[in-house]
C-alpha cells in the first residue's frame, strides 16, 4: 500500500510540475536542434585491398619454381597494416592533398606538424577487415576529399612497399653483380692459365699432337726392329767391312735415342709424349675448372636479367577490391539522434529535479 502510496504521490509531483517538464524538454530540444545544425556534415569514403604475397616479388619463384599463393598471409598483412599507419604516408597525404589549407592550419604556426598529424589520425581509420584486408576510411566535410585522400592513401602504401620489395632485389642485384665479376675475374686469370701452359708444353692441339707422336714413336720402333734385324744378320757376313757394320750399329743407336726422346717424360723437352701427356692433363684440369665456373657466371647471368626485370616492371604490391568512391551519404552527425538523446535527458533530469526540488519544499513547509 506504501509503495502505491508512493507512487502516485510521484506521478501527482510530476503532473503538478509537468509544465516546467515539458518547458526544460523544449527549450532544450530547441537549443540541440541549433547546436546540430551548426554542424558540419561528414561523408565517408573508405577502400579496401588485399596485400600481395611477397613471393610475387622473388623471380626465382615466378620463373621458376611457381608462385603458391598470390595474395598475402598475415605477415604481409601486418607489413602492410604498419605501413599504412606510418608517417610518410600522413606526411605525403599532407603535401599532396595540401591539408594545411583544407584544414585551416597555420603551417608555420607552432606544433603545426603534430597538430595537422592529429587531425587527420582523427578523421582516417586503418583496420583489418573481417576477411583479412585492409581498410582505409577517410571522414571529410568535402566527400570528394574524402575519396581521394583514402584512394592516394591506399596507392601510397603501395608504393612504399614496392620500394622496398626493389630495394631488396637492388641489393640482390648488387651482390649478383659482385660475384660475377669475381667470376669473370677468375675464368680471365684460368684461361691464361692454359694459354702459358699451351706455350710451355707446345701444345695447340692436343689429340693431333698426340696422334703425330703416337705415329712417330711407332713409325721409330718399327725402323729400329728393322736396323736391329739387319746389323744381326749383317754382322755374321765376314767379307763386309767392319766400317759398315759399325755406322748401322750407330744408326740403331740413333733410332734408340729418337724413341727414347719421344717417350720422355722430361718436360723441358715440348715435344715428347711425356711432356705432352702432363701437359695435356694440367690443361684439361684447368680447363673444367673454367667449365664449371663458365656455367655459373651463365647461371647468375640468366638470374641477373631476371632481376633485372622485376626491378624494371612495377608489379603491384596491393590487390583493390573496391576503391573509394565519392559518397553522397553524410556519415555523421547524426542530428535526429542528438535531438532525442539531448531531449531525453533533459527529461530524465527534470524528473530527477522536480522531485527533489518537491521534496525539498515539503520537508522545509513541514518544519515550519
């Protein structure tokens, strides 16, 4: 019974201070009504990308191997995340977009720089969408503005990337360069190599020269055999003169030394099968040495061009899915909503006024 006592004493306070109520709603409904009008009107324009994989940047996935997956995984999506958010962006958004101006900010005022950093972190959100791409969102009272500062926003970031990733390949460059040189550098000082040794040990062509020995050495032995067979039989004819016997026999001895100075192995001399033969083998080490470095400097050769094409050809670090378009749909303030909320709380308040005005009234009326 108290508690319905109570409340319909508080709903005849209410009724009896209704019109202060419903004058405290108006006035303030009035007041809010102006004070959303006077503000200025927001349009969002927002574009969203996926990053690239970084393995588009690496040639020897693309003309190798293959690229596995096109599009980024969270690392990439974290590089570009922190990328959009850095200051060169904010900075080249700034300067190209002349935000000092648009934004009515003394550039040579103090902490101009700071001040114009935190107006734009205010009105441009970065955030990674629920299906892994990111969003750039811009807030301008201009919706062309808007647009255009998320769009070079999103081609900025690009950029960054793109120069790093070519940064990266400039420097793989470099090194490639570097070796090759070193390369070349050595097959040059190898191919001298051989060109002294050539010289040294006679050799031009080593197959032929060996074939000519090969024939000679036979070609000497066969003679000798013959000389031999002949100062033997010779030898038992007693009417022949000891003279002639004597100047054969000096002949095979002659024939002896021919063999015995093709089949040396002295290599002061250029032109015995000794000689040949190590000489042959020294040049023929030397020469796969050369091979297989010739091979290599092809190798980084081939790798080089393509580098060379990846820094030439701007691939794209990004994948637009949708770019930011003028809106024609102010984002906020919402005016209806700050009437009512202003409205409603003012009302709450009168209510919460009254009653403790009311009360205020019958303790005082009560103690007197």
């Amino acid at each position: 019974m108290d508690d319905q006592n109570s409340f319909v004493g508080l709903i005849k306070v209410l009724w009896k201070w209704k019109a202060y109520i419903i004058l405290a709603c108006v006035i303030v409904g009035i007041i809010s009504i102006i004070a959303s009008l006077s503000l200025d009107n927001y349009y969002r324009a927002s574009t969203i990308f996926y990053p690239a994989s970084q393995e588009n940047f690496k040639p020897e996935k693309v003309f190798g191997e293959g690229v596995d997956y096109f599009y980024g995984g969270r690392d990439d999506l974290d590089r570009m995340l922190t990328v959009a958010q850095s200051s060169e962006v904010k900075d080249y958004l700034i300067e190209s977009m002349n935000l000092y101006e648009h934004y009515e900010i003394d550039p040579d005022g103090p902490l101009a720089v700071l001040k114009i950093r935190k107006k734009l972190a205010g009105l441009m959100t970065i955030s990674k969408t629920k299906y892994g791409a990111v969003e750039i969102a811009v807030e301008d009272t201009d919706p062309e503005v808007a647009s255009q500062i998320a769009n070079a926003a999103r081609s900025k970031t690009d950029e960054i990337i793109q120069r790093v990733y070519k940064a990266q390949l400039l420097n793989t460059m470099k090194t490639i360069k570097q070796d090759l040189s070193t390369k070349e550098a050595l097959v040059r000082g190898l191919e001298d190599s051989v060109q002294f040794l050539r010289t040294k040990y006679g050799i031009y062509d080593a197959a032929g020269q060996a074939e000519v020995l090969s024939t000679l050495v036979l070609e000497a032995k066969s003679k000798l055999a013959r000389e031999k067979a002949r100062v033997t039989d010779l030898e038992k004819n007693t009417t022949l003169s000891r003279d002639t016997i004597r100047i054969l026999q000096a002949g095979v001895r002659g024939l002896e030394k021919e063999i015995e100075s093709l089949t040396s192995s002295d290599e002061s001399s250029s032109f015995n099968l000794g000689s040949l033969n190590s000489g042959r083998e020294k040049i023929a080490s030397i020469t796969q040495r050369i091979g297989i470095e010739s091979t290599q400097i092809s190798y980084q050769k081939l790798k080089l061009a393509q580098y060379q094409v990846f820094t030439d050809y701007e691939a794209k670090a990004t994948f637009t899915v949708e770019e930011a378009t003028v809106p024609y749909q102010k984002s906020r303030p919402r005016r209806s909503l700050m009437v009512m909320g202003s409205v409603l709380a003012a009302f709450l308040f009168s209510i919460v006024a009254v009653i403790i005005f009311d009360r205020v009234r019958t303790i005082k009326w009560e103690a007197a």
